[in-house]
C-alpha cells in the first residue's frame, strides 16, 4: 500500500484534498460547501488515515470507491440500527421485616436498596431491607440516544433548507424508534452516527450477557458433637478459599467461600461429617445482566377467616350465632429470587433472596364469639436470606448459619392397656426429641458466553432426548423416551414428594420385566392374543 507523506500548516481544506487527490491520481468529486483551515505533519501514511485525519478538523465526510473519491459536508443523512431486545418493562420490589411489636408482620418479595431501623413505642423495634428494580430498556435507550444527538456542538436546527443536502454548518438530528420491531432509526451527522454505532453495540453486548444459577438448598441435621454448627475450617479441602466476616454483605453475616470443584456431590459428602444432610430443592435459573429471575415452587394452604354474628329472637329469648367464613392462603414452599450484574471482565455481583417457608403447627382462633366453631389458623416457619454478593464464573458461594431446634414428639402405647384411664400412663412412652438443623444454600453461577446446546448448555446436552424423541407407534412395554428415567409430572397420592427425594420402586419402568407394570403389560397383551378382556 501507497504511503504519502505530508506537511501542511493552516492552509484551506479544499486545496489540500485537491494535491492529495492529484498525487494519488484519483477522480475527486469536491462540494463547493468545505470550508476551513487544516494543519498536518504525517510520513509515509495510508491514504484512507490521512482523509480520516483531516476530517477530524474540518466537518466533511468521505467515500472512496475505487479510484473515486467523493467529499462533502458532514450534513445529517438517516442510517437504521437493529435493536435486538424484547419490548418489555418490568418493576421488581420485595421488602424483608422484622418487628418486636405485636400485629405486625414482614413480607417477601425480590431488587436500589434501601435499609432502615426505627424505634416503635417502648421498647418496640423495626428493621426493614426494601430492594427495587425498575428495568425499561427501550425508554432509557431513546434518553441516552436523545443525549448523545443533542451533545455540545451541535448547531441549531435549519429551517427552509433546499432539497437535497443541507449547506454546509447547517445541523439536524432526528431519532425514531420501533421498539416493536427493533429498529432506531436517526437522522444525524458522520461524527453523531459513529458515536451512536459504538454506544448501541456496548449496550447490547452488556444486555446480551448471561449466567446461569446453580443453588443447592440443604439442611444438615447436626449430630450431638456439631450442636454450635458446622465449623467450615475442619473440612481440610485445600481448594476452600474462605473470605472472612465482614467482606461480605452485612444481611448475611456469613462468610463466602470458593470452592474450585464443580462436583456437588462432593460439598455433600463432605457436610454429611456434621450430620444428616438433606437436599430440599436444586434450582437452576438462566438470568440476563440486571434482570430479576424468580422461582416459585409452592403450596397455596387455604383457611378461613370466620365472622360470628349473634342474633337474639325476642319470644324465646333464645340467642343464635351465625358465621360467615372468608377463604385465604398462603404460600407455603420454597421461592428464590437472583439478580445479577456481569462486568466486562467476568465478575458477577448477585443480588440473592432464597426463602423457605412451612407450617409448623395450627393455632385455635380464641375469639369467644365463635363459640363452638372451630377456626384454625397456620402457623408459618420462615427461613430466609437477603444478600449480596460478588464471584467470579464457578466459583461456590455458601450462605448458612440459619440454625434452627425442633422437637419431635413420639407416642407410643400398649393397644388397649395404654388407653386405660388412670392407669394407662403405665403402659405409654413418651418421647421428646430434640434436633438441630442448619440450612444451606449453595450458590454457583456460570457465565453463558453462548447460548445453545453447543455453547453455553452443552454439558447439558447429554439429557436431552435423542432424534427418536417421539415414537410414531410405540409397542406395548416401549415408551417414546427409552433411554430417560421414568419421571412423571405429577406425582400419585402416596408417592414421596420431589423434595423428600424420588424413589425408583414407586415408579417403576415398564421396560423392566421385573416390574410390576410390565407384568401387567405383558398379562394384557396375553389376553388380548387369547380374545379375552383381563381382569
């Protein structure tokens, strides 16, 4: 490539477009409208840095095509961008509250954060964590375009100008959106568009990241040694960082730790040395940059709110309780709400709010009105946690200390005997037990560079159903999926429920024909060949 070498000072734009264009032999279109004075020193540089260089000081913009070079003024011309974003505004806020004053309860919800602690009447408290998200991508995209065309510089609008081009000086900017189709169109200068072109593409490469949670909730039933918890520092794993108190959030009060291995079964083996473990729920939730996820997995408990009205008839005098009874619920289960910031080097900044809730008992509504109408209410245990965090793609996040002491009560008696009146306490025993359970919570996000199954899911791309997903005629005893673990969507009554864990016998495998389903099967294909109906 050519190189020229130049050295001009405070000499007329034009003239010296003019000698480059001579000495490069090149057919020069020049518009009477370029204006201004340049000053250049280069050697031996390309021809397209040197036009660059020069439309830099003075407002032209250049098209070389061949041997053609076109000069003109840097007048506003319409360019469209393509905006790949779903047309979608969404409001997340969630509050978590504690009070020591009766009739006062706290509430859950999900992401700005606002902490407050306030004084009630006598020794009353109240300390409230309210977070909010508010994401509008398309309306904050059209305010920093808006403010990227109207930046210094920028000239008054023209007005009565020829058709055509604008003269030159002359500056106007337009912006169009389509949010529907993801279209922006602008209507701006060379020097606007480049600016809009480099904007744009640093948003939707920020919007564009993902990650995927990984949480395991557990809880460890302590054995008598590990009553006070579990102590991390006697894992003896090399490959534990542990981050102290402190460094981390304050909600939490637990330290953060890394763990290399991506291997959960290993954190499990390695906690079953203070307890019993047990695995409630094992989510997984793929997240883009500063958007709230949700996980709900629960049951709506219903009760009933009971209004007892006492009416007295006059001959009788004779008093009559009506009641009036309203339906509630409540949510009882497992809900996980994340919220994650992806910077351009990779490190991941988590918003995480895991709530596990269950009824630990019924109380009696004590209302005297209601007489002999029973009214009992649900008594929720709630275990929750509200923090911030900061990991790099595979690390381990572990948030514990949630310690809780239940106590079982175990009957037993003689049949007959232990029902005697009196005497019956002789033959029933009684047991209180009493258990210290510790819940934790496993957080491990991974970034999604590319999404798909031969990007970012590829190791997940091993239990999906092979090219026979659905079979056109399976034969009695095959089912469309042979290669999948029988898994059905609802369990049946009796069967034990996905967070106890799934038992293998209470579903059994047609294809096995140890099973009882496929002596079944086989029993009816029998008697079908006999032309007889079975049983």
């Amino acid at each position: 490539m050519r190189g020229y070498s130049i050295d001009v000072f405070d000499i007329p734009a034009e003239q010296l477009l003019l000698a480059i264009g001579r000495d490069a032999g090149l057919e020069l279109d020049l518009h009477a409208g370029i204006t201004g004075n340049v000053s250049l020193q280069a050697h031996d540089r390309p021809l397209g840095e040197l036009l660059e260089r020069i439309a830099r000081q003075v407002d032209l913009r250049y098209e070389l095509r061949g041997r053609h070079l076109r000069v003109r003024p840097d007048t506003p011309y319409i360019r469209s961008y393509a905006v790949d974003y779903v047309n979608l505004s969404r409001d997340m806020r969630g509050t978590v509250a504690t009070s020591t004053q009766i009739a006062t309860s706290g509430s859950a919800g999900g992401a700005g954060q606002r902490a407050s602690s306030t004084g009630g009447a006598g020794n009353a408290s109240i300390t409230q964590i309210e977070t909010r998200s508010a994401n509008d991508f398309w309306n904050t995209l059209e305010h920093n375009l808006a403010a990227i065309l109207a930046g210094p510089g920028r000239a008054p609008d023209c007005g009565g100008e020829r058709r055509g081009e604008s003269p030159a000086g002359c500056r106007n900017a337009d912006l169009m959106l389509n949010r529907e189709s993801g279209i922006v169109m602008a209507r701006a200068t060379q020097r606007q568009h480049e600016q809009l072109e480099a904007f744009l593409a640093g948003v939707q490469r920020a919007a564009r990241r993902q990650v995927m949670i990984e949480a395991t909730i557990v809880e460890v039933t302590l054995a008598d040694g590990y009553r006070q918890g579990i102590d991390w520092t006697r894992l003896g794993v090399p490959s534990w960082s542990v981050r102290p108190r402190g460094s981390g959030d304050a909600t939490s009060g637990q330290p953060t730790l890394s763990y290399l291995s991506a291997n959960s079964d290993i954190r499990l083996e390695l906690l079953e040395t203070f307890g019993t473990v047990k695995v409630l729920s094992s989510p997984r939730l793929s997240v883009l940059n500063n958007q709230t996820a949700m996980l709900k997995v629960v049951e709506e408990v219903v009760y009933f709110l009971v209004d007892s009205t006492t009416t007295e008839y006059d001959d009788r005098k004779q008093a009559r309780i009506s009641a009036t009874t309203t339906p509630q619920s409540v949510s009882v289960g497992m809900v996980m709400s994340v919220t994650p910031q992806i910077s351009a080097d990779g490190d991941i900044t988590l918003n995480v709010r895991p709530t596990i809730s269950g009824i630990s008992g019924f109380k009696d509504d004590p209302n005297p009105s209601l007489g002999d109408i029973p009214n009992r209410v649900p008594q929720i245990r709630t275990r929750e946690i509200e923090s911030m965090l900061r990991l790099r793609s595979g690390e381990v996040a572990v948030l514990g200390g949630l310690m809780e002491d239940r106590i079982d009560h175990d009957t037993g008696r003689i049949p007959l005997f232990g029902d005697l009146p009196v005497v019956g306490e002789l033959f029933t025993r009684r047991d209180n037990n009493v258990r210290r359970t510790e819940l934790l919570i496993f957080l491990r996000p991974l970034l999604i560079d590319e999404p798909g199954m031969r990007g970012g899911y590829a190791e997940y791309a091993g239990h999906l159903p092979d090219d026979d997903f659905l079979l056109d005629s399976p034969s009695p005893g095959q089912r469309n999926f042979p290669h999948l673990p029988l898994r059905p969507l609802l369990a049946p009554a009796g069967a034990v429920s996905a967070a106890e864990g799934f038992s293998e016998a209470a579903y059994p495998d047609p294809a096995d024909p140890r099973s009882p389903a496929a002596s079944s099967t086989s029993a009816s294909a029998a008697n079908a060949d006999a032309g007889t109906s079975p049983p």
